[in-house]
C-alpha cells in the first residue's frame, strides 16, 4: 500500500488556494483536516506544515490593502497605504519560507509570486503589490536548499476582475457598457479564465512533473493570450452585449475611482511597458504546453465571463468592498 504523501495549502478557502483544495468546508466534509496558522506566527506555521510533502503557499496583498484602509481611514495617500500593506505580506512570505526550511519531510515548496517587475523593468516601475511577493521570492533564491525544492507559480489574470475593479459600466442612453482604464486596450494579457475551476490543475501537474517544475522554474498559469481589448469583446460576446473600451488619463481615473485603482493600474502600465518581451528577465516559463494540459478542458475566459453577473449602472463599487478580495 502506497502511503499517503500530505500536502499542505495555505489560503484554502480563497481563489487560488481554493482552486487547490477546494472550499475548507468541502475539505472537512471529506474528512481532510483544516488547520488555521496564522501567516505572522513562525511557530504556528511550522507546526501547520509539520509532516508536509509539500506546500501550496500563497499571500493576499489586496486583502491587508483594504485593512490597511480601514485602520488607517485618514490616510489618503496610496503609497504609504500599499507599502504598509506590502511589508506585512512580504514578512508573512518570509515566515512561510522559514517553516518550509524547517520541515524535514518538505519534498517541493509551491510559492504563488509575481514577476520581478523592479527588475525586469530595469527599475522604471515597482508597484507594491509586485514588490512584495518578489522580495520573498529573492529570499527563497537566497536559500539553495529549498530554493532545490521549489516552483515559483504566477496565476494570470482573473476573469473575475471584471465583477469589481474593471467591471463594465451600463450607459443607458447609448444601450452599451464602457470599460475605462488607464491602459492602451492593445496591451497584451494572458488570462487563467475561472481561477477557482483552472488554477489547480496547474498546480497539480506541478506537483506530478517534480523533475520538470522544481529547482526554482517558473510556470505560467493561464488559458488564453489576448489584449485588454480582447478581453472586453469575449466578456460583450459572453453577455450578449456592446461594450467600448475607454482609455484616459491616470489622473483623471484615480481622481475619480477606489484607491485600489492606483495600485492595479501601476501593476497594468509595467505589463504594458514589457508587452512580449520576456518576464522573468532571464529564464523561460513553463505554461500549459510544457506541462501536457489541454486548455480546451478548462473553463474558457469566455465561459469564465458568462458566469460573472451583469451589473447596472446603479450598483457600484467602492474601496473595501469583499468582492475585491477574490479579484487580480
């Protein structure tokens, strides 16, 4: 009899960890344990991945962003809001790291990063959210003995970005929806569609492909490249509706839109600013090909979009909303 190998997932309950696992509940139902750590304790992470084969790690950036929001209601200037934020998640990265180190029984570390857009941009752009996790990632580089065992995932972008943030707006007197962002609409963009149906099927032929995936290689988990433009015609093609894609200014757009806007919009103007060119800086993505996955059993974007809900013009959106947390 095989024994079984126990893989531990952080974030179990959110879009990408849920892709994982599942929901907690689900988990519990089929008699997995669910434990609770808390990212900022060392010695409960340690003992959450005690006996670990191997280790989904993931952080939310923008769930401290919005708490960082709401403790500090005063403070309007997004930098100071996003490094705040920034520096809590790239100490919980570091503490995951260290309890990963400290597992003995740890066979391959999975961490959910982003590129190292400061690097890779030759240091014309380093928006918080990106800075954060690639911190973490120079900390795993800077340990060999793990770096050995692990794969750097980065999860595309989430359909479901347009049910908040970029979500389509309703004009009734032309009968079509506008997307407004601060982007060109040629900007290229890969998409995962669903992440909490496509995301885990990357990870799980990660995990069954050791010899290809680890050593510090970097999959790429998406299902379709397109443009920002492109994807706003599979979200209208999706509804059954018009839309136009409008871009303007970025100080016109963060005088009148969440302080989340700020931060998206820097991570979209260095993926505008790099378009083709390669990523990582230096070495080559494994995506869905090199991994032998069929995207066409996956949950396309545009399936992805059909499932999200039209929204009128009169349901808004504002800083802070929980829809935020399942989004980018």
């Amino acid at each position: 009899m095989v024994a079984k190998k126990l893989v531990t997932v952080v974030g179990a309950t959110g879009a990408q960890g849920g892709s994982v696992s599942e929901t907690a509940k689900a988990l519990a139902a089929r008699g997995v344990e669910v434990v609770r750590a808390d990212l900022t304790d060392t010695a409960a992470l340690k003992a959450a991945f005690a006996e670990s084969f191997a280790v989904f790690a993931v952080t939310n950036f923008w769930g401290l962003f919005s708490a960082a929001q709401k403790q500090f209601p005063e403070e309007k200037d997004v930098a100071s809001l996003a490094g705040h934020a920034a520096a809590i998640e790239t100490q919980m990265g570091i503490n995951m790291v260290d309890a990963a180190l400290a597992t003995d029984t740890l066979q391959h570390y999975i961490w959910s990063t982003l590129t190292d857009a400061y690097t890779v941009s030759g240091g014309r752009i380093k928006p918080p959210h990106y800075e954060s996790k690639a911190q973490v990632t120079r900390y795993i580089q800077s340990k060999p003995e793990l770096l050995a065992k692990t794969t750097f995932m980065w999860c595309a972008y989430y359909a479901t970005n347009f049910a908040s943030l970029t979500r389509p707006i309703y004009v009734p007197a032309t009968g079509r929806y506008i997307q407004i962002q601060a982007t060109t609409s040629n900007q290229p963009i890969a998409c995962i569609g669903n992440t909490r149906s496509n995301f885990g099927t990357f990870v799980e032929a990660a995990l069954v492909q050791p010899d290809k995936t680890r050593g510090g290689q970097t999959v790429f988990a998406f299902v379709e490249r397109t443009t920002l433009g492109g994807l706003l015609r599979t979200w209208a093609e999706a509804h059954n509706v018009k839309a136009t894609y409008i871009q303007i200014s970025r100080e016109t757009l963060f005088s009148s839109w969440p302080m989340e806007v700020q931060e998206y919009t820097n991570g979209m103007e260095f993926w505008d600013m790099i378009r083709d060119k390669e990523w990582t800086g230096k070495d080559s993505l494994l995506t869905y090909s090199d991994l032998g996955i069929d995207v066409t059993t996956l949950k396309s974007v545009k399936d992805s979009f059909s499932e999200l809900e039209l929204q009128s013009l009169r349901k808004g959106w504002n800083s802070g909303d929980e829809r935020w947390l399942d989004c980018i």
